[in-house]
C-alpha cells in the first residue's frame, strides 16, 4: 500500500469520526440547552417535572442542579448521567419526554446516517465557495451570490505584495453559512494532504474505502467538487467599479471590479497578531519586526451573527480589516549625520511623535501630580504606550544614523556631545573613541537628554513638567536603549577582532 492511499484510509477513517462527533454535538444540545418553542431541554423539562411532583426529591434535585463535571469526564458522559439520575426520581417514568428524547435521537441518527449524511453534503456543497477574493467585504450589503474569486496566478512580482506573493495562503469560504459544516469536511487531513486535495485531483480514494462503490464515491466527489466551481460571472450594484479606456476613439472600455483580497487581509492580520504577541510577552525574535503606526481599520458586518453569511475568514478576523495608505511616496531628503547639532534629538521630529506627544500632553494635564496619573494600571498603560512609541520613533532614527557609513563624526567642526556620538556612530573603529565610549556612562546621559528633550516638547501654558516626570522618562528609555544596544555592541567587539 503507497503512502498517499495509507492518508487516503486515515482521512476516511476521520471521515467517519468528523460525522460521529456531528451527531454526539447534537445529541449534547438536545440533553443541555434550554427548549426552544416546546421542544428540545430535555434535562431542563425534567428538572421542572419533578420539582412540580415532588418536594421530597428537592434536595437530590438541587444536588444534581448543582453538580459540576469532572475535569477528566467528557460532557456528554456527564449529560447521560445526569438524566440517569433525573429518570430514577420519579416513580412513574415521564414516558412523553422519554419518547421525545428517543424520537428526536432516532431522527438525529437517521441524519447521520454516514452514506446519508454524505448524500446531503455532496449535493448542498454548492452552497458555499472556496475564494481568495470576497464581493461581500467590498460592501456589507452585497449578496453573497456576486461573484468571488479564487487566485490561481502564480507570476509573483518581487516588488508587489499580492495574493499570489503569499507562500501558504488561507483559503477563504463564502456563501451559506448553514452549509459550512459540510464544507469543513473538505479540511480534514493526513500528513499534509487534505479531502480538499483528493476532491481536486479527482481522486476518489477516501471515499471509497466508505463506499466499497466506485459510482457512488464518484458522485461524492462531483458534488464537493461544486465548492470550486465559479458561479456564473455577476456583479451588484454596489460593487465598486472601475471603468478602464482601452480604445480612446471607439469609446472602449474595460470593466474592472476590485476586489478584497481576503486571504491577502488574513495574512497581514495573523502577522499583526503575532508581533503584538511578542511584545506582550517581551519575546526575542531574530525576524524582522515591522511596525505600522496608525494603521487604520475598518469593520465591516461587524456583528458576530451579521458576518457569518460574509466568509469564514472575515469570522476569523472579527470583521476587521487594514486598510493601508495609496498616497504617492512623499520625497525625503538625504539622510546626513547631525554634525552641527549639539543633540541627536534636534532632528527628531515627525507626525507621529507629535500627536503621542499631544496625547500625553492631554493626558497629563488632566491628572496634573504624576502619582495620580499613574495610580491606576489602565492610567499607567495609556502613559507607557505613549512614551514608548516616541522612544520607538527616537531608537528608528538612531538606527537610520547609524547605518550611515561609520567614522563621520571624526570631524574637527563637529558640535555633537561626546555621548551622542556614542550612539550615534558606535562602528568608528577609533582606538581612543572606543576606550572613552567604552569607559564612560554615555547611556545615562542620553537618558537624561531624551527626558529634558521630552519635558520640552510637552511644556505649554496648561502643562509644566516637574522632576518626577524627568525621572520616569529617564527610567522609561534605559531598558530599550540597553536592549536595542546589545547587538550594535557584539558586532562592535567583532571589529575590533577583526581589525587587530
């Protein structure tokens, strides 16, 4: 037996297990939940039936209310239970909800029946889509019958962040959220190869250790396959859409429908997760770490139940999307070392840092001691998340200055402090600049200059910094100033090997 038909009998075999555990789910609702217009509740309605009998069963009553489930129990054993013990209260049997019960069980098996079950799934399929691109994140309001698209180019362009860019992407699913449990039977998977796989190649091998029927397997297989199918190409009248010239004279044009990459969007989401994951847990990465500031978002469908018909994906992501800029680049300057400055924070300035620093400016003025504004945590984390994205924006900047080629500040005009230079060209192999920077506390004088720059910035007529203030901010860029410092100084000290 080749390995791919081993994954083929583990992928039938978990075939079967994904359509039991859909049965035991419903059979798990029908014991535990409250009934729904007279029917279901079943363990409610017995609770009530005997509590309307008997008060002698009120304490045996409130136990079993009150019992909670074993941690190594599963819950449908403990619902069993449970109605086992509610059955033996009474001393004539409450035969209509035991019928219920029975009834509502015998249809629930007969659904799930395992060739039945199939049968429905391989013919409602079609409900939903398998799609890169959604119509419905484009408007909240567009039927989810417009057409959407799955990607298949493979030209990837180096300069272009486009689906096709992406190395594994998440396939999204749209259309009838009350078919999605028989789609997700197309995820089910064995040593990296999926349902979703066999159903595309045409391979009928799972199925057919079920079958033991090749026409039926093959009709299986025809009907998931209705999940790749495209619809017939549409729009909507809300769609957003471009009308592109082709031929100026004939009056000729293209039309272009944008569409909303959603598998491009849950990408960025799950990369945006991950490295605020790491900064919450203070985590080292040898990535790359990309910040984005001020990244707009937009919500669309946000409720829970209205966003369910939208995609699985946008269910994922809560109905969030980024939305990113498509301004023209803005020109910028050459970068020059800050020769003529006596302080590197001279030339820190950008829209970003003034509006944290208005931030906190506000923020301050409205507890005006420093001791009331940090009291509470929530108070202290606004103050923490301010100051450290001006630090950020300070430590990118040293950064930007330091990738300049090393030795600029061995210049007889220069008028930058001793410190500063320190850290600004910390890869001048200069014996007598290394053995000051390394024996003198330069990073506790750029501390204290980062919290003088800071005070100055926030001061007006409403605010006037006090020396606890110069304190925290002193305190609040010695550790990532230290952090951001240990690799600058391990390559420093490989140099200086390197030059002997």
């Amino acid at each position: 037996m080749s390995e791919r038909q081993i994954d083929a009998e583990v992928i039938a075999m978990k075939i079967k297990e994904y359509i039991v555990d859909r049965m035991q789910s419903k059979e798990l609702h029908l014991l535990k939940d409250k009934p729904k217009d007279g029917k279901g509740g079943i363990i409610h309605k017995l609770i009530a039936r005997v509590e309307s009998l008997d008060l002698s069963n009120n304490e045996k009553i409130e136990y079993i209310k009150k019992q909670k489930k074993p941690k190594e129990q599963l819950d449908m054993d403990f619902q069993k239970e449970k109605y086992e013990k509610l059955i033996a209260l009474f001393s004539v049997p409450p035969h209509e909800i035991i019928d219920e019960y029975h009834n509502a069980m015998k249809k629930i098996s007969n659904e799930h029946d395992i060739f039945l079950w199939l049968d429905q799934a391989a013919k409602r399929a079609g409900g939903r889509k398998y799609a890169t691109h959604i119509a419905k994140l484009t408007h909240s309001n567009i039927s989810t019958s417009a057409s959407s698209f799955y990607d298949k180019d493979f030209n990837i362009a180096p300069k272009y962040l486009t689906t096709s860019s992406i190395a594994k992407k998440d396939i999204d699913i749209t259309g009838n959220a009350g078919v999605s449990h028989y789609v997700s039977l197309l995820d089910i998977e064995h040593n990296g190869n999926s349902l979703r796989d066999y159903v595309l190649a045409d391979d009928t091998s799972p199925f057919d250790y079920i079958s033991n029927n090749m026409e039926i397997s093959k009709k299986w297989i025809m009907g998931f396959k209705q999940v790749f199918s495209p619809n017939k190409p549409c729009t909507h009248s809300l769609a957003k859409q471009v009308f592109f010239p082709i031929c100026a004279k004939s009056y000729h044009y293209n039309l272009l429908v944008p569409l909303v990459s959603s598998s491009l969007a849950h990408n960025f989401h799950r990369l945006k997760k991950k490295i605020r994951e790491i900064a919450i847990t203070d985590k080292y990465t040898n990535n790359i770490v990309a910040r984005l500031p001020n990244n707009a978002v937009i919500k669309v469908t946000a409720s829970r139940d209205a966003h369910r018909n939208v995609s699985k994906l946008h269910v994922d992501r809560n109905g969030e999307l980024n939305l990113f800029s498509t301004r023209p680049p803005i020109w910028q300057s050459k970068i020059k070392p800050p020769i003529y400055k006596k302080s590197l924070f001279s030339d820190i300035h950008n829209s970003t840092i003034a509006t944290e620093i208005d931030y906190l400016r506000d923020f301050l003025i409205r507890f005006k001691k420093l001791d009331i504004s940090i009291k509470k945590p929530k108070r202290k984390q606004h103050i923490d998340r301010w100051v450290n994205n001006i630090i950020d924006e300070c430590l990118f900047y040293v950064g930007t200055i330091q990738n300049l080629p090393s030795g600029w500040s061995k210049n007889d005009q220069i008028k930058l402090k001793k410190s500063h230079q320190y850290l600004l060209d910390p890869y001048r192999l200069d014996e007598d600049f290394q053995s000051e920077r390394h024996n003198r506390d330069w990073q506790s004088s750029i501390c204290i200059d980062f919290a003088q720059w800071l005070n100055y910035r926030l001061r007006d007529k409403e605010f006037t910094p006090q020396a606890e203030h110069t304190r925290l901010w002193k305190r609040m860029l010695e550790q990532p100033l230290r952090e951001y410092m240990e690799p600058v100084e391990e390559k420093i000290k490989q140099m200086m090997k390197e030059a002997v």
